[in-house]
C-alpha cells in the first residue's frame, strides 16, 4: 500500500509544495501517510502511533523523522483539495491502464455517507425515544458520485458534495471529469440520471452509448419525451446494463473496507474525507492487481 501510494504521489505531485519549504517531509511520504491512515481505519494520531510501532515501515517512507499528527492534518488540507486530487486520481488511471485510454463499459452512481460513527442500531433506538432531546434527524449529509470501470471496479471520476440532492445534476460534472482521462465507450446509469439532457450530452457531444431507464416522473403508459429517452423504451439493453451493478460493488467495497462515514465535521473537510476514500481504493485496486494478478514485486519500486 506504501509503496503504491507513493508511486502514485511521485507522478502525480512535485516533492515538495515551494521552493523555500523546510523539506523536512516530501509531498510523497505525506500522501502515503494519509493512504496509510484510510486503509488502516484510524485517525492521524492513530497512524502516527502506527509508524511509532513499525520501524520498517518507517523505512519503506524514507522518513528521517516521524511526522506530528497536526502535519498530517496539514497536509491533508493541502493535498485534498480538488485540483491536487484530479492529478492524484489521473496518475492512479495511468499506473492501471498504462497506455490504454479506451473503457469499455463503465458506470455511474451516487451515495451518501455517514456524518458520525454511530451505529445504525443506536440511532434508531434514540429516534424511537419520545423525548425531543432524544430525536434524530439528518438534514444533510456528505454525498460521493462516482464513475467506475465494471470489469475491474477502478474509479475513474468522483464528485463530492453533500447531500439530499438529485442525482441527475452530477451526470455531466461526473462524466466530464472522466473524459478528462479516459474515453468512454458505454456509459449505465440508474433512473436517477434519466434526462434527455444528458443523453444528448453524452451521445451527441462525446460518442458515449448511454443506458438509462426512462422511468424518471410519474409512472404513465405514453411515451417518453425525448428522442433517446423513447429509444430506451424501445431498445433498452438489459444484458448490457446489468453491469450497472458493479458501480453498487465499489460502492460497497468503500464503505466496507474504510468505513461508511467521514471524521470531518465542516463541508470541505468532508470533502477532503471523500477524496481521500476514492484514492485509497484505488490505489489498494492497484496493489491486488500488481502484487497478486501480475506478481510484481518491484512493480512500485520506481
């Protein structure tokens, strides 16, 4: 994971932030650290604990000195905001697909997150107490887009916000930012995307084959508006779109393997706290693929 992390920083990123910095730490070794921390399920003192206790590990980060957690949480806020995340995230694509650019069948969808570490059973025990001290209500919560390869579940673009809101207002944001790397053959998405609109953005503007259920509005037995929408009515893919559920995969494995909520408390923060979960995941997708599929042991080692 260390090594893939900085393999990823290395391409991604210049070793240090300005000319006049203190080069205590490089830009690298921090953004492992923070990879280090997600794949761990633990917070920057947790971590910085961690590389107390591991010595080697130490050693694999070329670290002469082990980090404060404060310049973990620093740094965050420097190498996690958008503009940095778009090159971390590129580089993880180009170490996964070298020179290929063409995805054959990729997917869209959203989900929300937890604000808080509780458990679900005990929040739905406070919210069937009868005192208003006791009642528990979610008005917002941070929300992560994604658009992944269904054949071997790498994200490709992400969208971090916060939530509720449709899901039909991040389709272009999402696939825009993806053909920013890659280019798109086939494109699913679930009902919650369905717009002419985006059809024709998709189709018309960039070649992308969309699939989408045209079952957005009021049920009815007219047919859609729209030329692309009527087409999804009558030459709708099924067994193509049954990848579609792959999306729901890396969704899953996200949140199984880091957890289903975010530490950070404000809106950037929790912005911040998505990103880093997307780059974690692929870049752990980056160490199955390399060290287990294809038995690279110096594969990171540059």
């Amino acid at each position: 994971m260390v090594l893939a992390a900085l393999a990823t920083a290395r391409r991604a990123l210049p070793p240090y932030r300005h000319r006049n910095s203190p080069k205590k730490f490089t830009q690298h070794q921090l953004f492992a650290c923070l990879v280090l921390k997600n794949f761990l399920r633990t917070d920057y003192r947790g971590v910085v604990a961690h590389l107390h206790d591991h010595p080697t590990l130490v050693a694999i980060l070329g670290l002469k000195h082990i980090p404060h957690f404060t310049t973990l949480q620093k740094a965050s806020r420097r190498l996690l905001v958008t503009a940095r995340v778009r090159r971390l995230l590129a580089a993880t694509i180009r170490l996964h697909m070298g020179r290929r650019r063409r995805v054959a069948s990729s997917a869209v969808d959203s989900t929300g997150l937890e604000c808080t570490s509780a458990s679900g059973y005990f929040v739905k025990r406070r919210s069937r107490s009868d005192g208003p001290e006791k009642t528990v209500v979610y008005h917002h919560y941070p929300k992560l887009g994604v658009v992944c390869d269904t054949r071997c579940h790498f994200v490709l673009a992400m969208h971090a916000g916060r939530g509720p809101r449709p899901d039909v207002d991040e389709f272009r944001p999402l696939v825009a930012e993806a053909l920013r790397t890659v280019t798109l053959a086939r494109l699913a998405a679930d009902a919650g995307y369905d717009s002419e609109s985006n059809h024709r953005f998709a189709r018309q503007e960039h070649h992308i084959r969309t699939l989408i259920p045209p079952k957005r509005g009021r049920p009815t037995d007219k047919p859609a508006r729209g030329h692309y929408r009527r087409l999804m009515q009558v030459r709708f893919d099924s067994a193509a779109y049954h990848s579609r559920s792959q999306v729901e995969t890396v969704i899953s494995m996200i949140k199984r393997r880091q957890g289903p909520h975010v530490h950070g408390r404000s809106y950037w923060s929790q912005c911040r706290d998505l990103h880093l979960l997307v780059l974690t995941h692929n870049v752990m997708i980056l160490v199955i693929i390399e060290v287990f599929y294809r038995a690279g042991q110096n594969c990171f080692s540059q």
